[in-house]
C-alpha cells in the first residue's frame, strides 16, 4: 500500500492516531444532520527503551482500542508523521493534467530532504484557489507528500499485529487541516495555524487562505516540558505528569510548579512564534488571524494558559466533539478529551 491524500471512500474506516503516549481511534457515521460520534477510545503505551518491545507495547494499546470500540469491521485509516514525513505546497505554470505529474515529481527532487528511490510521493490537485482569474490557463495548485517505505511499512506492520486492516497511510497534519475545514468556519481571507502538542512532538500547520499547507515540526513537546520541570524543581517526572492530570489548570497548581511551568513553556513558545513570522515572511502576508490548538498535552489546562498568553495571535482549542453529535453516551468525558483526538478525528472524516 502507497500513501493517500484527501481521498474519500464509501468504505467505513476507523481513524487511527498513534503516537508515542496513546493510540487513539475515533469512527465517524456522517448524516445529513452533519457527523455524529460512532466510538472515540484511546489507550496509553507503556513506554520501553527497547525499540522492539515499544513496538510490541504500540501494537498492544491499538489492539486494546480495537477492542474497546467494539467495531463492526476493522478496516483502519492511520496517519503518520515525524521526520520521515515531508508535506509541502506547490505552484506550477499553467499545465495539461498529463504533466502535472512529471512536474511534482521533480519538484519533489528538489525540496525533499528525503531518499526518494526509497520514499513514497503522492500529491493532490487545489483547484479553488482564490482571486484567479478564468478568462486565461490557470497555474496549478496543490499539496505534496511524501514518506519514506519504512515509515508507511512500520505503520502497516502494527495494525496488522494487532488484528485489523490498514486500508489507508495518510499524513497527520493534512487530517489536522480536514478537521479544521470540517468544523471551523474560516473566511476566504483567512489564516489559521493548528498546533499539535503531543508528548514527544510538536506539528505546527498553517492553512491559508490559497490552501496550501505549510508544515513545521519542532522536537519539543509535553515530555521535554515536564523533563525541565522535573530537573528545576526535583521531584520526579511520573509526579508531575500525576500533577497535571488530576489537577490541570493554574489555580489549583503550586505557586513554584506554575513558575517553573512558565519557563518550560518558553522555548516552546519562541519555536511558534518564529515559525509563524517565517511563515508570514516567506508568504508576504501580515501574519496568522486564528491559532487552534489540539493534541495530549493540550488537556493541560495551565499549560494551554502560558502558551495562550504568549503566542501572537488569538488562540482557541480545536476540540472536534465540541461539535461532533455523541452516539457513544459519553458526551462529558469525551468533550473533555476532545482536543488529544483531533488527528484520529481528521482521519475518520477524510475517510467517510
């Protein structure tokens, strides 16, 4: 199986989500009323050094989700990012459809970072780029992505082991952008900026206005936060996670671990907010209107305070059940946990 971008199938799928903290798998059922929530379930993985046994430990929390969801088939759509993974924009004079090919593959060539006698390449049209004129050809627009087979294979391996069937690769950050279309109204002039905080990663996505994406990936994230926090304040890392989690927001926490949660969060900051002036400075536009935040460590509700307090731009959290209808009968608590399943939501809805 090759990677697939913003395809959709009449087949029902399973979003699944798995990063290095949890798995998590929402199914969709979509109605004319809009989408209604079918299963959302997410297992934590165990960490181990041992990079065989993490696997195994991956392949045992997917299977406990499969399990937990009760689905009435088990066919799986995943997404994949990290370093293996390179999403880009492009634009090319105008061209017959028979050369569009030809002209991302070079292009792939030259922008990607990546072996691409050992990677994957797929890409997707943009037609409804705005403010263009129809009176002359038009230039193409679209979105490429490519991953390496290793990474695409890894994935497929897993959810294999843990007894379903991958129908479908597809890029986290591009399910990141479904979900936002599918559940933000944006105007035609805006852009917005989706920002993953996960344990070991941070995805930052820019949509604008021309939809095309533009994707940073910065190695710092909730595991590197708590790793300072822990070294400042010498208590242990399980301690502070334990803290997070049973009492998440500012005016519950230690005076000392709010301090010291403030300069962890700095750095993180600074890694944004550079990225979206380089965004905006390479693109030529005044900067990003609307930032959603989304991902595991994004439950952290003091956390989510600093960083709101120090980005540029408006923040809001993009929390898919907040609109999603709730057929599962756990409506608080998935509301609750909505934004950590952002990615495995986009997933489900690409696939419908």
């Amino acid at each position: 199986m090759g990677l697939s971008l913003l395809n959709r199938q009449k087949i029902e799928f399973a979003g699944l989500d798995i990063g290095t903290a949890a798995a998590k798998l929402v199914r969709l059922e979509k109605t004319p009323e809009g989408y209604h929530l079918a299963a959302a379930v997410a297992e934590q993985i165990d960490p181990c050094p041992d990079d065989a046994k993490q696997q195994q430990n991956r392949a045992a929390a997917v299977k406990n989700c499969l399990a937990k969801a009760n689905l009435r088939n088990r066919n799986i759509v995943c997404g994949i990012s990290g370093p293996e993974v390179v999403v880009r924009g492009f634009t090319f004079p105008p061209l017959p459809n028979q050369a569009v090919e030809q002209a991302v593959q070079m292009e792939a060539k030259q922008v990607c970072p990546l072996d691409m006698q050992q990677s994957v390449l797929d890409y997707q049209l943009i037609s409804n780029v705005p403010n263009q004129s129809t009176s002359k050809a038009q230039p193409r627009h679209g979105v490429m992505a490519v991953a390496t087979q290793r990474v695409i294979r890894e994935a497929e391996q897993l959810i294999t082991e843990a007894g379903a069937k991958p129908v479908m690769v597809d890029v986290n950050a591009l399910a990141l952008l479904n979900c936002l279309n599918e559940l933000k109204s944006l105007s035609a002039q805006e852009t917005a900026a989706v920002i993953d905080i996960g344990g070991s990663q941070t995805n930052i996505i820019v949509y604008g206005y021309d939809g095309l994406p533009f994707v940073r990936d910065i190695n710092t994230a909730g595991n590197q936060i708590v790793q300072q926090i822990s070294k400042a304040m010498d208590i242990t890392e399980k301690e502070i996670w334990q803290m997070f989690t049973q009492e998440p927001s500012s005016a519950q926490l230690d005076n000392n671990l709010l301090l010291a949660l403030n300069n962890a969060v700095v750095p993180l900051a600074n890694a944004i907010n550079e990225t979206l002036r380089f965004y905006s400075f390479q693109e030529k536009k005044s900067g990003v209107d609307r930032i959603f935040l989304c991902g595991g460590f994004a439950l952290v509700g003091a956390f989510v305070e600093f960083l709101t307090d120090a980005l540029s731009a408006p923040v809001e959290m993009l929390n898919p059940f907040s609109v999603i209808k709730d057929s599962t009968g756990r409506n608080e608590v998935i509301k609750q946990n909505g934004p950590a399943f952002a990615v495995a939501a986009g997933l489900a809805m690409r696939a419908l």
